[in-house]
C-alpha cells in the first residue's frame, strides 16, 4: 500500500482531532483563527531517494511542522508536551480519505526531529504568539504498481 501525502497529512489532523484539539491543515491564503489552542499542520519538503535499480522502490521522507498556538506561556508549555507525547508514543490511525474517514486501514507513527519554541516580536500578531512548532517526518517506501 502506497501512502499519499494528502491521506497522510489529513490522517494526522484526524488524529489530533480525535485528541481534542482544534486543527486546521495549512494552505495558500489561510487566515489563523483567534480560537486557542489550534494545531496547524503544513506540508514541508520531502526528498525521496532511489533504493532499487530500475527504480521499483523509492525511500520518501514526508515532512510537517505543526504548529502549536496558544493563549499564553503556561497553555503553550502544557500542551507542547501533551503534544509530544501524542506523537512520540501513540500510532496515529492511517485513512484513505476518498474511501471513508471513519474506518481506518492501518496506523503509521511519525518522529518529532525538532521542537522549536517562537518568540513574537510583535505582539499586534495574534497567529504567532505563544506559538511552538514541531517538525515531523515519516520515512516510507513506494513501489511501482
């Protein structure tokens, strides 16, 4: 089974969903709710590395930030780690989402590969105060059909 990035990506907000947390998939001209907390998740660079010859088998690397935005300090350094324990210890519920998003065919788990705390500058921006964002991979392989 060969996993999209975009039955990936929104089987990851189902999930945080599922966990009780606003979450909200980041796209072109998306505006930041002023409802707190609200996960983000946004798509980063992935890089895909060719393992077979003749190209049977392709080593990808999927890649998110999810962003963590909250009303202050202690809700943001509270959930950060609710968060992280969320995605280092639990299998996150895999969906092909044409299918059904009720019924999930399998569970995948990600790694946290950093966890960056931002400061705001500015405190008039709403969307990036008490904001931590975590960067997430997920190692995977497609075959050819």
């Amino acid at each position: 089974m060969n996993k999209r990035i975009y039955d990936l990506t929104t089987s990851i907000k189902l999930f945080l969903d599922g966990e009780g947390y606003k979450t909200d998939i980041v796209y072109d001209g998306y505006e930041y709710p002023k409802e707190r907390p609200l996960i983000t998740i946004e798509q980063m660079p992935s890089n895909l590395e060719y393992i077979v010859k003749g190209r049977e088998a392709v080593e990808v690397i999927n890649r998110w930030q999810i962003g963590l935005h909250a009303s202050n300090q202690v809700e943001r350094m509270k959930h950060q780690e609710l968060i992280t324990e969320l995605l280092t210890f639990k299998k996150i519920p895999y969906y092909e989402i044409d299918k059904s998003i009720s019924e999930a065919i399998g569970f995948f788990n990600v790694e946290i590969t950093g966890v960056t705390p931002m400061p705001s500058d500015d405190l008039a921006k709403h969307s990036v105060r008490y904001t931590v964002y975590f960067d997430v991979e997920l190692l995977t392989v497609k075959r050819s059909c």
